[in-house]
C-alpha cells in the first residue's frame, strides 16, 4: 500500500492483492521508518456510510465503508478512485482511495 501527501489531499493506493486482503481481513496497514521512529497507516473497513481519519503524527487510519470498497472493486478496471472530503482540526482534507489495476509483480 503507498500512501501519498500532497497539500491538502492523502491518497491511498493498493494493488489488486491487496485490495482483496482489505476484503477479506477487514483492514490493511502499512510503515515507513523515518529518523524519528516509524510512521504506521491503515485502512480498516467499517459498516455504515461515513469516511473517517484518525490518528496524530505517529500513525494514521483511514475507517471507510465496507460498501464503498466492494463498489469500486466492482467498477474495476477504472483509473478512478473514490474519494471524499473530510473535516478534520477545523481544515479540510480530501482523502483518495485507488486500486492500481496493472499487473501485479512477484
């Protein structure tokens, strides 16, 4: 999973296998060791409709629907992903959710 900051936007981004490891384990994480210690993020598969970032400069997990997912999995092979504009310490972030359709390696 690559996750992406730029100005106000995250993106996350999966590849087809682990697209199905967030379906069938309801979550996916990943880490970035920084000279700090290690940055973690997540996404974790919630029910019900609503996108939601938590976490503080150590670590970040992205909740979103279930539902959301399993629609973009079935509008797969777009380009496009689904995203969502989130409040969040009084300023707006856009989060992305992708699905790299090519090939996946090893």
């Amino acid at each position: 999973m690559n996750l992406r900051f730029d100005s106000d936007t995250l993106r996350f981004r999966v590849n087809a296998r682990e697209l199905d490891q967030l379906l069938g384990n309801g979550s996916l994480t990943g880490a970035t060791s920084l000279p700090s210690g290690t940055f973690r993020y997540a996404i974790e598969l919630v029910e019900g409709e609503h996108w939601e970032l938590v976490g503080d400069l150590r670590q970040l997990q992205l909740r979103m629907p279930r539902r959301d997912v399993l629609g973009h999995k079935a509008s797969l092979p777009s380009k496009e992903g689904i995203a969502r504009t989130i409040t969040a310490n009084g300023g707006v972030v856009e989060v992305r959710f992708e699905v790299d359709v090519k090939k996946v390696r090893g």
